[in-house]
C-alpha cells in the first residue's frame, strides 16, 4: 500500500499559507486523495516525500521529452547561473534560442520569447487584433488554450465544434469582416489526443486567405515532438501565427510565438510606448537552447520506435481481449479512451470519458509504481529516458487492469 503521509502534510500546510494544494489543473477531487509532494527526480524516475519511487509518465505535462535532469540541460542552466541570472537587458542566449527555433519551423519569419504559454496565446491574439483591426477570437471546443482570452466579453468570443466544417463555414459567412484570427490546436491535447481532420485544417486555411483573417495554430504541445518539428510541417498547412512552449524551455517557464513578419513587428510601436521589452532571462533560453540541440535525428528515431511499438502492442491487447478501449497518440505523448471507437471530437469526447473509471487507473497504476497524469483528458508522455524495460512493466500493469475489471 502506497503511503502520502508527508506529502498529504506539506498539502495542508499549503493549504493553510497559499491557499491551495495541488497545483494541478483539472486535478480530479478522488486523485487529490493521493496526491504526491515530489521530493526528486531523475530520468524517468521520481520520488516523493515519504520515499515512494514511480516511473513518471506526466514530464511535466510532456515538457521533459529528454526526462528529468537529463546532465547536458542540468550543465546548462548550472553555468549560465554562475555568469549571472538576469540583467535587465538582452543576452546573446535568447537571440540564439530565437534563431534556433526559426530555423527549425520554417513559417517563423520572426519569433518572440515570452514568459509562459498563456502568454503567447495572448500575445498571438493581440497581434491578430492589432493587423486585422478586427476584435472576434474564433477558438474550438476542446483546444487546450481556448480559456485565455475568455475573461472578455462574449461578443469577442465565439467556440466552434472542433473538426465541423459545416459549422465553421455557416459562422464565416455570418461574421467574416469582423473575424480577427482563427485559434486552433492542429492536434488537441485536453481531449486526449486528437488529430485536426484534413478537410478542417484545409478549410480554415482557405477562408483565413479568402477573408484576411489570421490563423493561430497552438502548438505548445505538440512542437518538437518530433523530427519534422512542428505538426503544420507534416501535414503542410502553414499557420500566419505560431504558438509554442514547454519542450522550448528544457523544462523551465517559457513561451514564444511567431510567424509572418509584417504581423508580428505591427504591434512593435504599442509595445515601445507600453516600454514592454523582449523577454530576457539568460538560464531558461540557454537550458532551452540545451534541450533543443539534443533533439536530433537518431534521439527522435530511437524514441518513436519504442514509442510506436508500445501503442501497436497496446492497441493489439484491446482488440485480442475485445475490450472497450484503444489508444490514441502524437509521436511520444498518448490517451487512453473508454471506449472502441476513434474520437474526433467533444461529443466523442464526453462518450469516451469516464472520470470513475479513469481514477481506478490511476490508482491502479500507482500502486504498482507507475504515474500517470492527475486527468483524464491529458496524454501521457514518455520521453527518450524510458527505456523498454520501463515500457514493457506499463504494457504488463495495464494489461492486468484491464483483463481484471
């Protein structure tokens, strides 16, 4: 039996003085019960206050591709440190994080680092609004960071279904001269994970054209993923604004956003009034910078093969034991879903969930040393530090889950 005693303490205790516990969105009530204070980490391993050892299949929400503490990424942020972590003022570390990223997704003209991913949400957003001199965000149900710009009056707003065309075209045709952007995850991450259809992408593409309206792609969470870098370079559909976060920071805090450069320099002299200055922090871009130049060819190679192995055999168990599941994934992030049937949208979506069901998984796998994400609707990551025998142990604990329930 699995013991929380002193992480259940420290959770108390920030309760008391901060005000909250655990700082994980759509943390489900019944897992908050076994909610873990993390004491260390390294590789795919984890540790928490009271000693108990799991393999981590969350990588801070799929951030740590490469694992935790991976030694070059560690070195990295270590000796920027020791020059000096911030001096108000550029460094030569961001400009080549900058350069690096453009390089690598080939619609980025020019790219601008920020804080966080919220931030460059609405950064993107500010800039759609500043170019089109149009005020309605156009976003879809089930997109990760549609909940952004959702403080503002609902007149600005409008949520379509996620993969309706029809949808779309009718919401077009009503409001096209006052459409400012189109915000969009080519492939979804808070609804396990689904693939924008290609009628869809093709079709927000051509009326973003037709109608001068500014296409968002939100790839926080699927950029760098993989050898083709970013998804709108697989399916070859290029967005005028890209958003980007997570594997961008080696694990710290970071966002960026980029694109066509007559959009994003047309905000630069409402920001110089504002006296907004680039983002600068030295250790996060050169730890950014770190991680990126680890993802390679044979890295990418290595990890999907294992990767796509475990979903080919996961998937084959389902189907063997006829049992109402399968398995959906993007290169190395994954969702398991209640049902046999393939998802394409929110109304699949609410079919295939089961919270109940999702938290006796959960607490399952934690029980034999595995963590997964504290939510249904969030992939599961497994980075280049998972190795087969890691694997083989999840494929082996999921399947007597399964064949038992």
């Amino acid at each position: 039996m699995v013991k929380f005693k002193k992480s259940k303490d420290y959770i108390q205790q920030a309760i008391q003085i901060m005000g909250y516990g655990p700082q994980c969105p759509g943390l489900s009530e019944k897992i908050c019960d076994r909610s873990m204070v993390i004491r260390s980490a390294n590789g795919a391993g984890i540790v928490d206050q009271d000693n108990n050892v799991y393999t981590d299949y969350c990588m801070a929400d799929g951030a740590l591709i490469l694992g935790h503490a991976h030694r070059n990424v560690v070195l990295a942020a270590k000796k920027t440190a020791e020059r000096g972590i911030a001096f108000g003022a550029l460094t030569r570390h961001e400009v080549e994080l900058a350069e690096h990223i453009a390089k690598r997704i080939p619609s980025l003209e020019v790219v601008r680092l920020c804080q966080t991913s919220d931030q460059a949400i609405q950064k993107a957003i500010s800039l759609s609004r500043e170019f089109t001199r149009r005020k309605i965000v156009v976003s879809f149900k089930g997109c990760s960071y549609d909940h952004v710009h959702t403080d503002e009056d609902n007149d600005s707003n409008v949520k379509l279904p996620y993969n309706d065309v029809e949808a779309l075209d009718k919401m077009v045709a009503k409001m096209n001269g006052d459409i400012a952007c189109f915000l969009v995850e080519p492939v979804t991450t808070v609804m396990g994970i689904i693939y924008a259809e290609d009628d869809f992408l093709q079709a927000l593409r051509d009326l973003s054209g037709k109608h001068g309206i500014v296409l968002i792609f939100d790839e926080i969470n699927t950029a760098f993923r993989g050898s083709k870098v970013s998804y709108q370079q697989e399916c070859g559909i290029s967005a005028d604004i890209t958003c980007l976060g997570n594997i961008i920071g080696g694990g710290f805090p970071l966002g960026a956003y980029g694109g066509k450069r007559k959009i994003i320099k047309c905000l630069d002299q409402k920001e110089q009034k504002n006296n907004e200055a680039f983002y600068q922090c030295p250790v996060i871009a050169r730890t950014g910078l770190s991680a990126l130049n680890l993802l390679n060819e044979g890295l990418y190679k290595g990890l999907e093969s294992r990767a796509g192995k475990f979903f080919s055999r996961l998937n084959e168990f389902f189907k063997i034991n006829d049992i109402s599941a399968h398995a959906s994934c993007y290169k190395s992030i994954m969702s398991i879903y209640f049902c046999k049937e393939s998802v394409y949208n929110p109304n699949d979506y609410a079919k295939a969930s089961n919270e109940i069901q999702y938290y006796k998984l959960y607490d399952y796998l934690l029980s034999n040393g595995i963590r997964f994400p504290g939510s249904f609707n969030r992939p599961f990551c497994i980075s280049a530090l998972h190795r087969k025998k890691d694997l083989n142990k999840l494929l082996n604990v999921l399947e007597a889950y399964f064949l038992k329930r």
